[in-house]
C-alpha cells in the first residue's frame, strides 16, 4: 500500500462555529485530528491547498487542485471539498485524464467542528477506503457510497448525494 495524498479545500468539512456571533468561518484543517481520533495507520500526507466555501471557488482555485493532483506522486488522492461545486471540481480532473491516479472528492454537511452531528468523519474513512480500492478514475464519496462523476448530484431537498440515472 502507498501513500495517500490528501489535498485540503475548506468546505463545511472544515468550518468553525462563532458561538458569539453564529457565523461559520475557517481556522485550520481538522484532518490530523480526525486521523488520529480515527487511529488511522495509513500512509498519508495531508496538504491544505486553500480554506474557502465551495461556492467561493473560482476557475483558478480549480487549477490549483489540479496542478497539486497531476505533480503528486500519489496514485491514490482524496479532497476534501464543499458539497456545493463538488461535482464541478471533479470534472475539472477528469477532463485533465490524470492517468492512473484515483481520486476521490469528499466533504460534509455538516462541519466536523459540531461533533456526532457530522457526516464528515464517515465521509472521510470511506474515501480512504475507496481510494485504495476503486480503479484509477474520479469519483465522489458521501454517505457511505462512491459515485463516478459524471452521474451524481446533490440533492438539495434532502441533503444526500445520487445518482442521476
């Protein structure tokens, strides 16, 4: 087994709560924290590229998340994303066929920070887990399941990712 590069967005997966004015905002990654509650023993590196709500992310934003996927040595990738343009991102690195690399978006709905109320620990031991065992290729894991990109879609209504056919 080989090194799992993690590649860092921001998205709900990393929000934080000011209890005094009731916003979100971003702080730091919770990644190493959540690998260590989680006693992951995987090789990984954790890599923040930037912090910033899916919605934010521009054109050039996803030129980074692709520089940083085609120069990694890693074959097996997860980015942790906001759920809103996850699926625009993910077609940003297939049309790039990114040879023999798998990736995997991941992110939350609701942020790490409010403890058992999130999904995002189980979204990212899933993604650890499909990234190590899908072929090479894009996909988005949330709710305990992986999609291929080009048939998926947030459900706005109910919060959960489909499939589209």
């Amino acid at each position: 087994m080989g090194l799992i590069q993690v590649f860092v967005t921001g998205g709900t997966f990393d929000k934080e709560y000011d209890f005094i004015n009731g916003s979100l905002y971003f702080k730091d990654t919770h990644l190493n924290e959540m690998f260590d509650t989680g006693r992951c023993t995987l090789d990984i590196d954790v890599k923040t590229l930037m912090m910033i709500d899916s919605l934010e992310m521009s054109v050039d934003d996803r030129q980074i998340i692709l520089h940083n996927c085609a120069r990694t040595k890693a074959k097996d990738i997860v980015v942790t994303h906001g759920t809103d343009t996850m699926v625009e991102t993910a077609k940003v690195l297939a049309d790039a066929n990114l040879e023999n690399k798998t990736i995997i978006l991941t992110g939350a709905m609701i942020p790490y920070a409010f403890g058992s109320s999130s999904d995002g620990f189980f979204n990212l031991g899933s993604s650890l887990a499909f990234a190590q065992t899908l072929k090479p290729g894009v996909y988005i894991s949330m709710n305990g399941r992986y999609f291929d990109w080009d048939n998926v879609r947030k459900n706005r209504k109910t919060g959960y990712f489909e499939t589209i056919s």
